[in-house]
C-alpha cells in the first residue's frame, strides 16, 4: 500500500522557521521524482519545490527561492521541506508529491501551515 505522510505543519510567526517531513512506504522511493506542493484556501495548488530522482537536480517556485529547500534521504524513504522566513503568504495546505516520470503519482494527505501573529 503506497503511503505519503507529511508532518511538521502548525502555527508559526511571521519571519519564523518550520521543516516539514514526508515519509514515503510501498513503491521505491528512490526512483521517484519528489515534490512539495500547496494550495492556499481559493487559490489552485502550486509548486513549491521539487528534487529529481537521480542526479537530485533542484527545482523552486518563484514565490520560495532563497526561503524553502527541498532534500531527500533515499535511505529514510523521507523528503523534506526547510522553510525560513515565513511569511502570511506561505500559509497554505502543504502536499507531498512523489512521480515515477510515467503513470505512477501519488499525493499525501497534507499538513497544515499557518503563518501568523
């Protein structure tokens, strides 16, 4: 059974840090494309970050570059989201992404960022 299980969402102060987990099970992580999405409430779901299954090549979206970094330990089966000052605007459902390059793609569950005073 293929599982994607996000954790270190919550509530954090504007300028404030959170580092969130995405442990993946049952498919082989380290032949998958990793990615962290999010989707803010009445806006579409967006990239954030992304890192390639081989050489792990990097991939930002504009709104994170120099804020988030996206890093996986193929040995944990974990990818993980660094994410520095935080902003009202980053306050969204994180998504955890996982895609094979063909038709397997698999979303987690989500965790809950919330950037406020």
């Amino acid at each position: 059974q293929v599982q994607l299980v996000e954790s270190g969402g919550g509530l954090v102060q504007p300028g404030g840090s959170l580092r969130l987990s995405c442990v993946a099970s049952g498919f082989v992580f380290s032949g998958y494309a990793m990615s962290w999405y999010r989707q803010a409430p009445g806006k579409q779901r967006e990239l954030v970050a992304g890192i390639r299954r081989a050489d792990g090549d990097l991939k930002y979206g504009d709104a994170v570059k120099g804020r988030f970094t996206i890093d996986r330990d193929n040995a944990q089966n974990t990818v993980y989201l660094e994410m520095n000052l935080l902003s009202p605007d980053d306050t969204a459902v994180y998504y955890c992404h996982a895609w094979n390059y063909g038709e397997h793609v698999y979303w987690g569950q989500g965790t809950q960022v919330t950037v406020s005073s």
